[in-house]
C-alpha cells in the first residue's frame, strides 16, 4: 500500500548550506529542514556569516550545534536518532567538502540508515570568483595555525608540486572552534579557548618563513617573496573582498572578518592573468 504523507521514512540528510548567509540554503533542502524531527548543524570545519540564531529564525527550527567531539567520536548520537526519524545534517559550504562527512556517510550505510544528499556551493568550486580556472588547480592544501613548538610546513611540499606542474593551489586556512589549551587539556578542565580564524596575512607569514629558511639553508624553492598570491575573503557573501598580489604584501594586506582563504597561482592563461589584473592593489 502507498504510505500515507504522515508516515515517516527514517532518513539522514546531509545538506549544504553554501557561502552566504541563511538564504544560501536550496529551496529542497529548506524544504526538508522544516520537515525533519532533529536538525543539527555542524560547526568546526566552517561558518557561515550569521550565527545559529539567524538560521533558526529563518528555518523556523531549532538547531543543535554539532562540534567536533560529537560528530568524530559521538556519532552514534546522530545515527541512532535516524533509526527512528528524519534527522537533518547541515554543513556549510556542500555536504563533502570535508572528509569528516564521508565518514558520516559511510557509518550510516554499515547500520543501514538510508540517506540523501542535498548539494550547494563551496570554496571549492566558488573559488572561481578570482578567475582562475576550476580545473587548472592541483591539489588543495590546508595551511594549520603554527605554534611555539609545533610548525609543520607539509603544505608547502604539495603547493610546490602544483607549481611544478603549472596548476593553481587552493589553500584553506585553519579554524580553531572549541579548542583547549595544553594545560585544560592535561588536567581535563572542560574550559574552551575563543574562536580563531586564520587570516590570509597569517598564512603569508608562515609561507614567507618557509621560503626564508629554505633560501638560508641553501634549498631550491618554489615560492619566492615575489610569488603572486590571492587572497579571499567571505567568499560567498555580499561583502565578498579579493586581493591580487604578491607574497610578501600579501603579509600586510587587511581583508577584514573571516573566513578567508588563499590561492597561489600556477601558469596563467592570458585571461586568467587579466582577471587577475583586476583584483590587484594597483587596479
């Protein structure tokens, strides 16, 4: 017999929100939003603009904040509820752009939870504002916050692998949400450090230390102070703000509120280098 509207079929959505704001959201994924019986949103591989306030006014749900310890380690907390019901999932940007939610994805399929995906814009593909081509670009990197001990500088190998090969790198740049500080964490205090977002001046820098010490110590490098970057920011939002230049300015260009990213561009096409005219200091 056919089932009758009122009949819920258990389903987990993931659904992407896009760039913007709360608007961004496709009309079925709002849709299936304001019909699901929990809606939670994941919070600590990006954000949106506007806070879960805003989200829930214009959804007219209330929405559970998803962090990382949650969706990582407790999972079950979601996959259990969808035994039973329609549970929402929502990411910012599109439903994959983080490894996280495949892993989501691929749990929910061991325990036999049905699930739908609802797509919509990310950095990964709305990078193209800077007009550069989507498929000239190598493998994306993610460029971590250093500390006093701790400076990985990977992210440089694969950006020169791209640049041997003539593409374009997109670079995402590190969030911290909910993170605690050496000493909370030893003594197991539940205490939380503020939000912090890298800026593409951070992420200049620590590029700019990696080739310093590289040219110190003799190495051939990729990168030079003079290399062209771009920098992003809020892409994606009416305040969306893009900057051409080179490496070394690029450590003092202000690009105001996150989120940001960065691309370093390989070899250009005569159209991608006007394009890139256009957002340069000088323009």
């Amino acid at each position: 017999s056919l089932l009758q509207e009122t009949d819920i079929i258990p389903m987990l959505y993931f659904i992407g929100l896009g760039l913007g704001d709360a608007k961004d959201i496709t009309v079925r994924g709002l849709e299936i939003v304001k019909k699901c019986d929990k809606v939670f949103l994941e919070h600590y591989t990006s954000i949106l603009t506007v806070g879960k306030e805003e989200l829930e006014k214009f959804y007219g749900r209330e929405i559970l904040l998803a962090d990382r310890d949650l969706v990582e380690q407790g999972a079950d907390n979601i996959l259990d509820g969808a035994l039973e019901q329609e549970i929402a999932f929502l990411v910012v940007g599109d439903p994959f752009g983080a490894t996280t939610h495949s892993d989501l994805v691929l749990r929910a399929k061991e325990m036999g939870i049905p699930h739908q995906v609802v797509h919509n814009a990310s950095i990964m593909n709305a990078v193209g504002c800077c007009g550069l081509q989507l498929y000239n670009y190598g493998e994306t990197v993610s460029i971590p916050f250093w500390t006093e001990n701790w400076k990985p500088d990977s992210f440089y190998t694969k950006i020169a692998a791209n640049l041997e090969r003539g593409l374009h790198t997109l670079c995402l740049l590190d969030i911290k949400v909910k993170e605690q500080s050496d000493e909370n964490l030893a003594r197991g205090r539940k205490i939380f450090e503020p939000p912090r977002f890298m800026s593409t001046q951070v992420a200049c820098e620590q590029l700019m230390q990696v080739v310093e010490k590289m040219e110190q110590e003799g190495e051939k490098c990729r990168l030079s102070k003079d290399s062209p970057v771009v920098c992003l920011a809020r892409v994606g939002a009416e305040t969306q703000k893009i900057v051409s230049t080179c490496l070394e300015t690029g450590r003092g260009v202000e690009m105001g509120a996150p989120l940001h990213s960065m691309v370093i561009p390989g070899e250009c096409h005569f159209l991608e280098t006007d394009a890139l005219k256009m957002w340069s200091l000088d323009s």
